[in-house]
C-alpha cells in the first residue's frame, strides 16, 4: 500500500490546498473549478511519471491496482471490488448526466477581455505632451469622470464599483493598462462597452461611451493621468 | 502473403516508383474539384469569378486541410536532411559507422515522403487555383519571378536527393564519399531554399510590402522581404528539425516495440534515443523562436499581435503550453527512463534529482498553463472579482511564461547532461572544481531568470520585452554554452563504470516517443490556424478582404476538429509511407537469408533499394 498510499495522500492534499488553503491567503479568493482540476491532473501526470520511472516502482504502484481490478489474491476484497464495478459506471452516468442535464445555472465565461481594436485605432500616438500639467489636468478629468468605479487609487475600487459584474478595471495592477499601447485605451475610453466588436461577445461591460462627452483632447490627457496615477507605463517599441 | 507485397513492389517500381500514387492521388483531387467546376460555371455569367467552392465540406476546409497535411510532410521531408546529413559528417569524421546506417536510414524515410509532399503541393495548388482565383491571380502577379525559382529549386532538389540517396552505397570510400558529403550539404542548401521561397507567399499574406512601381523582380523582392519574412523561416526550420526528430523518434519507438530480435531492439532503441535527442535540441532553441516572431507581429501590427495574444486566438496559446509541457514531460521522461533502464544500478543514484527535475517541471508548467483571464461560472468569477484570480493572476502574462520556459528548458537541459554524466566516473584532478562551476553556473542562472521575471512586472514593457526577456535567453545560452564542453571535457577523462546497454527499455519509451511525435504535430497544427486566422476576413491583411461566404474565424470547437482531423490524417499518412518504405526489409527477412545477416535499413525505395542494384 505504501507505493500508492502516498499519491493518494498526495491528491487528496493537494486538492484541500487548493480547494481550502489558497483561497484563505491574505489578497486571495477561491479557485475557479477549471484551475482546480488543470492542476490536479498536473498532480496525477507527476505521479504517473514518477512511479514508472522503474520496474519496481512501477510494480509497486500498478500492482495493487492491477490485482484489484483482476481480482487476483485479494481475499475479502472481493466484494468491494464488485461493489466499485458497480458504483463506477454509475458515477460516470451520473456525471454525464449533470453535465448535459437541462440546468438554471448560467454557462462559465471565457469571454475576451481585451478584443483586438479596430484598424483606425491602432499605432496612434498620444498628441498630448506629457508635461506635469498635462498630467495633472488629466487626473483631474480622471477624478471627475473615471474615478467613481475605478477608483481614487486607479484600483478599480471606486465608491460605484460594487454595483458592476465584471468589476472595473485595475489599473495599479502591472497585467492590465501596462500591457497595452495608449492607443487601445483611447479606443476604449471613446467607445466604452458599447463599442466592443463581435470578438468581444458577450459585450459585458458597463464603461459608458465617452466620445458623446469627452473631447479626444480630454481623452488623450485622461491615459496621461490614468499611467502616472497607477505608476505605470505604456507598451511602446521604442 | 510474399507473394503478394512482392507483386505491389513490382507494380510500384513498373510504374516508376511513386507514378501509382500520383496518378491514384491527382485522380482523387481531380474528383473533388468537378464540383467547383460546376459552381464555377455560375459565377461566370456575372464578371470573372472570384471564388467557387465545393459542397459538404466547404473550399476553405479543404484548402485548409489539404495545406496542413502539405506543410507537415514538408516540415518532415525538410527537417530531416539537416541532422541526416550531421550524423553522415559525425560518421564520415569519426569513423563510427553505425551513425552512417542511421544517416541511411533517415534518408530512407525522406525519399518516400518526398513524393507525397510533392503530390499534396500539387494538389494544393490546383485547389487554390479552383477555389480562389482572384486571390492566385494577385499573388501570381506579384511573385511570379519567385514561382519561376521555386520550380528551378525543386528541380535541384530532386536531382540532389536521388543522387544522394541511390549514390549511397556506390559513393561510401575516399573522395566519392567526399562528393557524397557534399550533395548531401547542397539538398540541404536547397531545402533551405525551397522553405524559405513559399514562406515569403504566406507571410506576404499576413504582413504584405506591396510597391506598385519598379519591374517584377523589385516587386517581387519587396513583398518577399516583408516584416515577418525572416521570423517564420527561423521559426519553421527549428521547428522542422523537431518535427523529423520526433518522428523519427516515433518511427524508431514503433519498430523498437515490434522488434523480433535483439539486434533489432539495439538498433531501434539507438535510433529512438538519437531522434529524441535531436527532437529535444530543437525544442530548446524554438521557444526564444517563437518569441521572436509573436514580437515581430505585434509591433508589425497592434491589431493582429492583440488578435492572437490577448484576443479570442489567445486560448489557443494555453492550449499551446499545455502541448509544450507534455511535450517537455515527454522528452524528459525518456530521458529518465534511459537512465534507469540503460545504465543498471544508476537508478537509486539518480531518482532523486529526476523527482526534483520533475516537480520543478510541473510547477513551472503549472504556471505556463495557468490563463490570464480564466474559465469560471458567474458565481466563481464573482467570488473571484472579476475574470482574474487576485493572487494567481499575475502568473497569466508573459513576464512569468517567459521565466518559465526558460526553466524548463534548463531543467530539461539539465536532464540531458545527468544522462549524458551517468555511468561515468570523474577522474581528472580538476572535476571537483568543475563541477562546483557548473553548479554555481547553473544556480545563478536559475536564480538570474527568476529575477529577471520578477522585476519584469514593475518595469515598462519595452524594457521587459527588449532587455529582460532577452537576457534570459541570453543567460540560458550561456549555461548551454558553458556547461556542456566543461562535461565534454570532464568526461574525456572519466572512467565508464557501467556500459550503456541499448535494447532494454520498456515498451512505456516507445510510447513516450510515439505521444511526443503526436503532440508536435497537434502543436503545429493548432499554430497553423493560429497564424492563418490572425488576417482575420483578410486574404492579403489590409490588402484583400476575403469577400468569400468564409469571411469569418472558425469557433475554437470547429477548428480543433479540423486541427485534430490533420493530425489523425499525417499520422496516418506518415505510417503508411513508413509501411511501404520497410515493405522490402520484410520480404528481404523472408526470403531465405538469415536475419542476423541482413544490415538495418535496408530501403525500398522507389526504383528499388541501392542493395538490389549490385
């Protein structure tokens, strides 16, 4: 039992880890299932790996399973053995069933964040110097129009921020403004959700179109603003 | 049931060799173009036609699948001339004549699937021809100096490669043997050529230099040496030399699996190791490839870098790790097992290290695989925040797959000099010394690239993409560089305490080598419609808009069951071409003469095999 003992203790805490540990780190939250189960298997390749690497380490592992399943000297744990036979495909159906079965509970999403922009928007550069006026000016426009749901620290935790599923934006965060050009943010901030292409399906997000309000000006101060607030930089190729 | 391979052999070599094939293969392509034809006929009566198509499957599946398959058996009759040659120069300059059979017996593999490389380029000419004329008519205007040059090319290449091959056994002593070399370098030199010829068309089609002044040669030239012209050619022809090396790996691991005696299990386990290893040395260096060409896309155009980065082709990229990592797995895995199995006793001595290879290569891996933006219910995604995991989030950028990768390829790197390193035992005076270099060398290394991928999160991405990940590479590079002639030069002297003993793996290796040839091609099918479908409605981007009733990306379901439909297919093909071309091992085996006096690789080619000819 040693051989196998340990990958089972080994799945069953990581699984507790993942399931219960992780998501109780400070600046954590719970593990959507998909992660969940990529790791596990990446668990489960690991151990596969490991007990073949030998003959003997492999006999130690597949054996007892294999004597198991054939049914081989394994005196009173015969009636398990047909018992996991029966519970087995059982399980399966039941699986299969859950899965396809008609459910009120809505589809996961994998919609795209950052759709591609459309070919006018791209390779734009800012025409706004970045003076500390122009800056200044643009974390004011920021103040009066951006941070309400993105918030007075460009996290994304503006007062306005609980009441949108997806949230806003986190600008402060290094995986968000800082991967891309200014050029996209003007197209996003012109277009707002409503702008989003086909790509961007199923167009969730409640940013408001500002190019009914804002002059292409503001709009150009405001990404000034946004970068210095959130003591981040562009993506340029220079 | 002699009788009967010897009839087929005899039919094959009574039309010419691969005359059977064409004929049966252009028949099949001529039935499925009738229907264009027919189609064609109705768009006629409004102007020229544009485009026809086919009905069922569609013209643009067809082509897609038809230009898969293409490009795989090119990537596979281009890949392996490169290290064919290299084990004939190994053999020629060492005198070890064993990697002389081996070169042989890559060539044999080449020369029967050259053909259908060439029957599946005809063939997808013609359809591109039915399907899509005015798209053929506008790129024929603009490369047709390089049409001409391709088909001068591939006229040279032939020449050269059926020179080569049936010039083998007569060309083995002295200067013909020199000469023999030498046609072998200049299959290779116009391998590269015919690569990197139709590359331009494909990258023309994505990243276009369009003059409309100056004669046909300027135009022409203009639009071959366009932005992502010279990234593809590196990218393919790394990725070639992969794909022949697993395949061959592949090939080997089947006939080790079905091997009858044990000369036969020797042979095929050596061929298994060589064609892995040279899978492996591809691998390492096609990642910082791949980078290069994603980097060139991106700042080529915003649009498509996003579109297949962080747009809805960015799935695919996951997909792509998870290809990799069992790949990496894979190729380590064999590894190990030719550790334990080959060299008796080194097992208990190495199991550790390869647990610690192993769990490194997993959390890495984990990483690498871990999205950005990830797959949860509403009720996940709002106890998340949002689409991204506050903590695990950071892993989902390319800051941290970049330092990954670069791990894994040391770890797999690594792997390699423990095998290379077991058995043996130090006995020059400054071992001690040099090991305590290799592993400072390689800690700092580690603990460098680590660094660097850390820091990358809070400087700006032009420096992380123009100096940090560069440096990584760098540093990688410079491990390779230096540890393996400090083990080259330490194991001249060392003592060998337990012979290699080949023929012994389990069958489990011959499997790893058959699942890593498999995920190579999955991987470079799914990279295929990756980079096509970057044009997004373009058929020359920015250029010419696809104006056709497929004017629009396939859903991920459906191209993964094209993509799945060209492998399944390669395989298939490739096991055929396979079969037929051992055909003549397995009547020579039956017709009388002792196994054991038979040398490996005995070809059957078309024409029949060099042997017969004496």
């Amino acid at each position: 039992m040693g051989a196998l003992g340990k990958p089972i203790i080994l799945m069953v805490a990581m699984y507790v880890f993942l399931k219960f540990v992780l998501p109780n780190i400070p600046g954590s939250a719970p593990l959507p299932s998909s992660l969940i189960v990529l790791y596990l298997l990446l668990t489960a390749a690991g151990i596969v790996i490991f007990q073949t690497l030998s003959g003997e380490s492999k006999d130690a592992f597949w054996g007892p399973m294999q004597r198991f399943l054939t049914g081989e000297n394994i005196g009173g744990m015969q009636a398990i053995r047909y018992g996991v036979f029966i519970l087995f495909p059982l399980l399966v159906g039941w699986q299969t069933y859950g899965s396809t079965a008609a459910s009120d509970v809505p589809p996961s999403e994998s919609r795209t964040i950052h759709p591609a922009p459309p070919g006018e928007y791209t390779g734009l550069s800012n025409p706004v110097q970045k003076t500390p006026e122009n800056i200044m000016q643009g974390k004011g426009f920021y103040a009066a129009f951006c941070s309400p749901c993105h918030g007075a620290n460009f996290d994304g935790k503006g007062p306005a921020a609980r009441g949108f599923n997806p949230p806003p934006a986190n600008f402060a965060d290094p995986t968000t403004i800082a991967m891309l050009q200014e050029s996209y943010l003007f197209w996003r901030i012109k277009k707002g959700g409503v702008g989003l292409p086909i790509e961007g399906a199923p167009w969730k997000s409640a940013m408001p179109r500002w190019e009914a309000e804002l002059p292409d000006e503001w709009i150009w101060k405001i990404i000034l603003g946004e970068y210095d607030g959130a003591h981040q930089s562009p993506r340029t190729w220079e | 049931m002699q009788q009967g391979v010897g009839t087929i052999q005899r039919a094959l070599r009574a039309v010419g060799g691969h005359g059977g094939w064409l004929a049966g293969l252009l028949l099949i392509a001529g039935w499925l173009a009738l229907p264009s034809i027919g189609l064609a006929a109705e768009g006629a009566t409004t102007g020229p036609t544009e485009y026809r198509d086919i009905p069922y499957i569609g013209s643009r599946n067809l082509i897609w699948i038809v230009a898969q398959l293409h490009l795989l058996l090119a990537g596979f009759v281009l890949g392996v001339p490169i290290f064919a040659w290299l084990c004939e120069v190994v053999a020629w300059r060492g005198g070890e004549k064993r990697y002389d059979k081996l070169a042989k017996e890559f060539t044999k593999l080449l020369t029967s699937a050259y053909s259908t490389t060439a029957l599946f380029g005809g063939i997808l000419l013609f359809l591109l021809v039915a399907f899509y004329p005015k798209l053929m008519n506008y790129l024929t205007d603009i490369f047709f100096p390089s049409f001409l040059l391709y088909c001068l090319l591939f006229l040279l290449e032939t020449a050269t490669l059926y020179l080569y091959w049936y010039g083998w056994d007569t060309m083995q002593e002295g200067r013909k043997k020199t000469l023999h070399i030498f046609l072998g370098f200049l299959l290779n030199f116009f391998a590269l050529f015919i690569m990197i010829v139709p590359n331009a068309w494909a990258t023309f089609q994505s990243s276009p230099v369009v003059i409309s002044d100056g004669t046909a040669i300027e135009r022409a030239w203009a639009a071959t040496w366009n932005p992502t012209w010279w990234p593809i050619n590196i990218h393919r022809l790394i990725a070639n030399v992969v794909l022949g090396g697993y395949i061959c790996g592949a090939y080997a691991g089947i006939r080790y699996l079905s091997s009858r005696n044990t000369e036969e299990r020797e042979h095929y386990d050596w061929m298994g190791y060589v064609g892995n290893f040279i899978g492996v040395f591809g691998l390492l260096a096609l990642p910082f490839a791949g980078y290069w060409l994603m980097r060139e896309i991106y700042q080529y155009n915003q649009q498509m870098g996003i579109t297949l980065m962080g747009g809805f082709l960015s799935w695919l990229f996951i997909i792509q790790a998870m290809l990799i990592g069992v790949l990496f797995l894979g190729s380590n895995y064999y590894f190990w097992l030719g550790i334990t199995y080959r060299i008796p006793g080194s097992e208990s001595k190495y199991r550790k290290p390869m647990l610690w290879m192993l769990v490194s290569l997993l959390l890495c891996l984990a990483v690498w695989m871990t999205p950005h933006s990830l797959v949860a219910s509403i009720e996940e995604a709002q106890k998340m925040g949002g689409a991204h995991h506050p903590l695990l989030g950071v892993l989902g950028v390319m800051s941290a797959k970049m330092t990954v990768s670069n791990l894994m390829i040391l770890i797999t790197f690594m792997s390699f000099v423990m095998y290379w390193r077991a058995g043996k035992q130090d006995t020059a005076g400054w071992a001690t010394f040099g090991k305590a270099v290799m592993g400072s060398v390689l800690v700092l290394a580690s603990i460098a690239v680590i660094v660097l991928g850390v820091w990358g999160y809070f400087v700006p991405a032009i420096v992380r993409i123009n100096y940090f990940s560069t440096s990584q590479v760098l540093i990688v590079i410079f491990v390779i560089l230096t540890i393996t002639p400090l083990t080259a030069l330490l194991l001249k002297s060392a003592k060998t305490t337990t012979e290699m003993v080949w023929g012994s793996m389990p069958p489990r290796a011959g499997y790893a080598l058959v699942l890593n040839a498999v995920m190579v091609i999955l991987l470079m099918t799914l990279m295929g419609y990756a980079r096509s479908s970057s044009r997004v409605h373009w058929h020359v981007y920015g250029v010419m808009r696809d104006s056709s009733p497929y004017a629009y990306s396939p859903a991920l379901g459906s191209a993964s069951l094209i993509m799945a439909f060209c492998t399944f297919s390669f395989c298939m093909i490739v096991a055929f071409i396979f079969w037929v071309a051992t055909m003549g091992d397995k009547a020579k085996g039956g017709h009388g003469a002792a196994k054991g006096e038979l040398p490996h690789g005995i070809p059957a080619m078309a024409g029949g095999s060099p042997d017969e000819r004496r």
